[in-house]
C-alpha cells in the first residue's frame, strides 16, 4: 500500500521542499517487519543532524516486532499506543546525553535530539514508511527496563512500519488518519521581528 503523501492534501502559506509537507503521522500500519537496512537508513538519516559542537548527543534504543526485545518495548507504550502500535515493524525510544565527553552540562541536549528524530522521520517518509513520535509510554519502566543511566534524558518514543489502509484501526482512530487533520499555527503566530510577543 502507498503512503499518502502530506503534499497531497497539505499547503503552506509560503513555498517549501515538498519533503517537509510530506511528513505526517500516520497510524494505520500493516504488520510486515523493517529490514535491518531500511533500518539503518533511518539512522544514518539521524546520524547527520547538526548539534552544538557537534557532540550529538542522540541515541536510540531499538526492537524489531520479530526480535527478542518486542515484548519489553511494548509493554511500555501506552494503552492506546498500543491499541495501533501492534502492527508496528519496529519501536525505537530516542535518547539525548545531558553532558559532553567531558562531563560538562550540554544544554542542548534536547533540540539535537530532536533535529535527529525529524531527520529520521522526513528519512523515513521519502521511503514511504511510517514514523511516529510517542509522548504516551511509561518513562520510568523505559530506564529501568532498557537500562537507560541518569545522565541520559528519555526523550520520546518512536513507532515505524509500513503503511496500511486506514481501515486496520479502531473507527475512532479513522477520522483523523490523513495529513490534513493536524493543522498548524500561522507563521505569524510564533515568529516575532524584534522583541517577543504574548
Ligand atoms: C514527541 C511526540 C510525541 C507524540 N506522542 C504521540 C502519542 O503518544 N500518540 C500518538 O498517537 N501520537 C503522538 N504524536 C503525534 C502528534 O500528535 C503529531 O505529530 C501531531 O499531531 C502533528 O501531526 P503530524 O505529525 O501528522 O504532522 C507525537 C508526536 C511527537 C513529535
């Protein structure tokens, strides 16, 4: 099955790379597993983010729906992550190293890991796969299960798998299962020239 692609749907006020447009979330994916490959194309993606003094400060923490660590990664989602995460092919939890190689306090830590994550995710839909951040998950459970230390913030988590018809999830979950349920703030809504506005 194709991947809808945002552009499709989606318009911007101003001209961008249809590669940003295209990105959404889907939720509806169809059970078959990622290579290892397709895989590491997503990280390799990931791999060249920039980050401050290039420390890249990002890690991920990875299972294949076929591999010994589904079960664990899973039992972290939540109750309705789960509900569509099952047909994932692989769950991923990101990572950002709080200090550099010499023990000093990184403060951004977290927009590196996140230049990451939508690397990985504009990566992994110009390949036409599913990507999918995940707030809903058990933080706690995710250190003391994958064996995460202190010194690493758990970011977020990450489901991808192959696309499927929008039919294989719980009719609630139809409804909002094309790119232009989410909608955006206007550009002038959070860009301010000069001074900052409330
Ligand atoms: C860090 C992060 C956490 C998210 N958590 C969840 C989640 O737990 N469950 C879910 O179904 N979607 C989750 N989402 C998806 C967002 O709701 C989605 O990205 C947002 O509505 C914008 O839509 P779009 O990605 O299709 O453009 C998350 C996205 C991100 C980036």
């Amino acid at each position: 099955m194709e991947y809808t692609k945002g552009s499709e749907i989606r318009k911007s006020d101003y001209p961008i790379h249809d590669l940003i447009l295209d990105r959404w979330s889907p939720r509806a994916m169809s059970g078959d597993s990622i290579s290892q490959d397709e895989l590491m194309r997503l990280f390799e993606a990931a791999r060249w983010a920039p980050s401050s003094s290039n420390i890249q400060p990002w890690r991920f923490v990875y299972a294949h729906k076929d591999g010994e660590y589904w079960d664990k990664f899973f039992g972290l989602l939540s109750e309705f992550n789960q509900t569509w995460c099952n047909n994932a092919g692989v769950l991923a939890v990101l990572l950002a190293k709080k200090t550099d190689d010499n023990g000093k306090e990184n403060r951004n830590h977290l927009s590196d890991a996140g230049a990451a994550w939508e690397n990985l995710a504009l990566q992994g839909s110009s390949m036409g796969l599913v990507v999918h951040g995940m707030a809903g998950y058990n933080v706690e459970k995710a250190r003391e299960e994958l064996k995460i230390p202190e010194d690493y913030d758990i970011v977020h988590m990450i489901a991808i798998g192959k696309p499927a018809d929008k039919e294989v999830l719980h009719e609630r979950m139809q409804k909002s299962e094309n790119p232009g349920a989410s909608t955006r703030k206007l550009v002038g809504e959070f860009v301010f020239e000069g001074e900052f506005k409330e």
